[in-house]
C-alpha cells in the first residue's frame, strides 16, 4: 500500500511547477480547488498531470467525489492498495 507520505511529495511538484501559488501551507491541502484559485480548465489539467504521473486514470465519477488535494492523496491510496 502506498502511504500518504509517500504520495504528498511526489504530488507536491507537479502543483507547485504548475501553479504556484496553490499550495503555501498545509491547511491549503484540504481547501478546495476552487478557493485555491483554480478554475475548471486548471482542474482538468491537475487531473491530467495527476494521471500521467502515476500512471491512473481517473473516471467522470470519482473525478466528482475529488476536490482538494488530499482528496487526490485519498484517490491515489486507494488506487494503489
């Protein structure tokens, strides 16, 4: 099974390369896209990058239950237990 811990700091980079501002601390991890000022174009790219750098795909319908970062963290455990 693939930890929290293992996932965050791989994760990490692709937010901060991409949009910077998205994360500046913690608490940021669970905010939602949206109030982190992305918009539906960003959260679709995220969601691209997110599948082709750990090699996922993530469907229309668990797309609806991911909306914060931990969310991701949370699909991605899953995805690899």
């Amino acid at each position: 099974m693939t930890t929290y811990e293992e996932i965050l700091p791989k994760l990490l980079p692709i937010l901060k390369d991409n949009w910077p501002a998205t994360v500046a601390t913690t608490e940021d991890l669970d905010a939602n896209f949206y109030d982190l000022g992305l918009d539906s174009l960003d959260v679709s790219s995220l969601v691209l990058a997110v599948e082709e750098n750990f090699s996922v795909i993530i469907s229309d319908e668990q797309l609806e239950e991911i909306s914060s970062i931990n969310d991701i963290v949370r699909f991605l455990q899953k995805d690899r237990s």
